[in-house]
C-alpha cells in the first residue's frame, strides 16, 4: 500500500533552515508528481510545493518563493524540501502528498520557527 513518511521537523530560529524528507513506498515513485503542503494551527492546509515526476519542473506559492526548495531523488524514493530564511509564519505541520487513484498523505512533520 502507499505510504508516506515524513521527518527533518524541529525547533529553529527565525531565520534558520531545516531539510524535510519524505520517504515513498508501495507505488512507482519516478512516475508521480509529489507535492508539499502544511497546516498552521487553527488554519487550513496551504499548498507550499510541486515537483514533477522527473525533477526537472518546480512550482512554489508566494509565501515560500525563493526560500524553499522541493527537489527528488527516484532512486532513493525520496523527495525533500529545504527551507531557508525561516519566518515564525512557517510554524506549521508539513505533509507530503501524492496525487493519482486516490490522494495519498503522510503523517506529517512538524516545524517551529521561534526564538
């Protein structure tokens, strides 16, 4: 069955960076679009992220532009987002997710940008 496991979530400054992974299983990774989202506290999720099934295709939302980053690895089945220039507003629980025959989610990872 498909599966999702996300880790890298901590405590760090304002300002700070932090590396989250998803590890895939149970499906043919290389062939799925993988897509990042999070959930502030009394907020809806948001879309943050968007990579192709190659790696070569990257979107964003605003918020995250130019300070994250989402990229793969196929052969690890794997797909990261790092985080830079970290804001308190990025306090959230950070999900992975893959789209096709069903939206599959992890469990979610969670981040604390504070001094």
């Amino acid at each position: 069955q498909v599966q999702l496991v996300e880790s890298g979530g901590g405590l760090v400054q304002p300002g700070g960076s932090l590396r989250l992974s998803c590890a895939a299983s149970g499906f043919t990774f290389s062939t799925y679009f993988m897509h990042w989202y999070r959930q502030a506290p009394g907020k809806e999720r948001e879309w943050v992220a968007t990579i192709s099934n190659s790696g070569i295709t990257t979107t964003y939302a605003d918020s995250v532009k130019g300070r994250f980053t989402v990229s793969r690895d196929n052969a690890k089945n794997t797909v990261y987002l790092q985080m830079y220039s970290l804001k308190p507003e990025d306090t959230a629980v950070y999900y992975c997710m893959r789209r096709g025959s069903g939206d599959y989610w992890g469990q979610g990872t969670q981040v604390t940008v504070s001094s």
